[in-house]
C-alpha cells in the first residue's frame, strides 16, 4: 500500500490515515474492570455532545466485546432513542426504580445495536420526578441504592454503566454523582469552553465531601474538534492546562455522520464505523478502558 505521502489529495490521506486507525483499534483487545466502572457524564452546559458521548463510548465498549448499561436520566431520553430503545409513556423506565422502588433489572432493556450493550430507558414521565423527590426519603441515594441492590443480585454485573444527566443541576443530577464512582466531562471545543466547569467542579467537590467520598472527576473528552481552526486548538491546549491528567489524548471531531445516526436509531459506531466520528469513539473508548486498568480502576 502506498504511504500517505505519496497520495495525491488530502482527502485520499485523510481515507489512508482513516483507515490505519481503524485497523489499530480493531486488533486492540480491552481489559475488563476487576469490578463496574460506573461513570456519569455531565456537564451543564447543553450542546457539548453529552449523550453522544454516552451512547458512543458505551457502544464502543461493547463493540469490544464488553457488557455496558447505558441508564438514560435525561427526561428527552436521547440516549434511549440513540440505543433503539422504546421509552414512550407507558414503558417501565428509571422513573419507576427512583419513584415507585422498581428493581433495576426489571427495567433494563437489550438494545439492538449490538451483542452486551443494554439500557434503562427514560420516559416523558421523569420530567415530574425531580418535584416528587424532594419529599422522598434518601432522596439524592435513590439511584445509588438501585443499582448496588442490582450488583449484588445479578449473575453477570456490566463492566462499565454509564449514566446520562440532564443539562442541570437539579436532583436527577445529584443522584447520578451520588451513585457514580467517576465522572466524564465532555467540553466542546468552542467560545467559552470551560464556562462554567469550574462551578461543576465546585458542585462534584461538594457531593463527594458530603455524600460520594469516591466521585472524581476521572475523564475530560474533547468533543466538536475542528482541526482546520486556531479557535480549537487554542481550546484543547486551555482544556489540557485546566486538566492536565484527565483529558484523554482522543478528541472527537465535528462530524456529519455522529449527528445523523441517532436519527436512525443508532450510535455512529454502528451506523457508519468507518466515519471519522466512529473511528475517534472508538479510540477514546479504548483509552478509557486502558487507562483505567493502569490505575487499577
């Protein structure tokens, strides 16, 4: 095969490069967790690739031959409808385990996207949960507790479960620091960046002094990268100062493909795998998996 530099066109270089990262990724075999990661992914600002990244990252996972829960605490449930998953009103969702005690296993659905990736839909019914727990006892544990009583019960705990939170910081969010051991941050790579990262940080600093000892912030993913623009790279390098061990080396860029496949009911792993989006996930889901087992996670 010829090297890139003997191809004619940058896009032809681009494909060529495309490719070979594709090819790395797909003899890469991933180490399982001694036990469930479980991240949450938040970040309050709308608009930085939130969900994307969670159904991405956890079909990417799987992809690689691991058991991944996606639970959707997002009452738009994107990330239900990313995964082909039905969360019309009358399916059992997450607001029957935070509201009504429902075990998390009876919730849980197998998405068809591909062999170990399941999910725990969200419903327009989670839209009223955060006023009826205000009143609940445990209110901000309810989640936690759901999903240890389902650790301890299964046969076949996931290896990683990520959870997706809604643009705020009501008490859906709360409930998912409080249940989570890491948090990833996704930052689009735009104006204003880390706008409002350092009061997330405050707030996480604050669950973990009060409620989650375990919470960090484990993992920082660049998302919307434009390589042709000084603008971001300008923001990777502020990002990368701000967090200097967190950010993964991976960075996603704008990608047509990773905003059409939810449309179809897919993660752009499945939809296109060849895509440069798909192909990114793929290497950031990699990093994750290899960098935590380095740090014994």
């Amino acid at each position: 095969m010829k090297h890139p530099d003997d191809l004619g066109t940058p896009l032809a270089r681009e494909l060529y490069e495309n490719a070979e990262r594709l090819a790395s990724a797909d003899t890469q075999r991933l180490p399982r967790p001694a036990k469930t990661r479980i991240f949450t992914i938040s970040n309050q600002k709308g608009g930085v690739g939130k969900t994307t990244t969670a159904v991405n990252i956890a079909a990417a996972l799987a992809s690689k031959g691991l058991s991944v829960l996606v639970i959707d605490l997002d009452p738009q449930g994107n990330a239900s409808t990313a995964l082909g998953i039905e969360h019309h009103a009358g399916v059992e969702s997450i607001y029957e385990v935070l509201i009504a005690d429902v075990p998390l296993e009876n919730v849980i659905k197998v998405s068809p996207e591909m062999p170990g990736l399941t999910c725990v839909p969200a419903t327009i019914n989670l839209t009223g949960a955060e006023l009826e727990l205000v009143s609940m006892v445990a209110r901000e544990q309810r989640l936690r507790t759901a999903i240890e009583t389902y650790l301890e019960t299964t046969m076949s705990p996931p290896d990683y479960i990520f959870i997706d939170c809604p643009p705020s910081l009501g008490l859906l969010t709360i409930n998912a620091w409080v249940a989570a051991r890491e948090v990833l941050v996704p930052i689009q790579c735009e104006y204003y960046a880390l706008e409002g990262v350092e009061q997330l940080e405050n707030y996480i600093n604050m669950i973990k002094k009060q409620l989650n000892r375990e919470l960090v912030i484990s993992t920082v993913l660049l998302t919307m990268f434009d390589s042709r623009t000084n603008l971001a790279m300008d923001v990777a390098n502020e990002v990368r100062n701000h967090f200097k061990t967190e950010v993964l080396n991976s960075v996603i860029p704008r990608s047509v493909r990773v905003s059409e496949a939810p449309s179809y009911g897919k993660t752009v792993i499945s939809y296109d795998r060849r895509s440069p989006g798909a192909i990114s996930y793929l290497e950031a889901a990699i990093e994750i998996a290899t960098r935590g087992a380095q740090l014994g996670r």
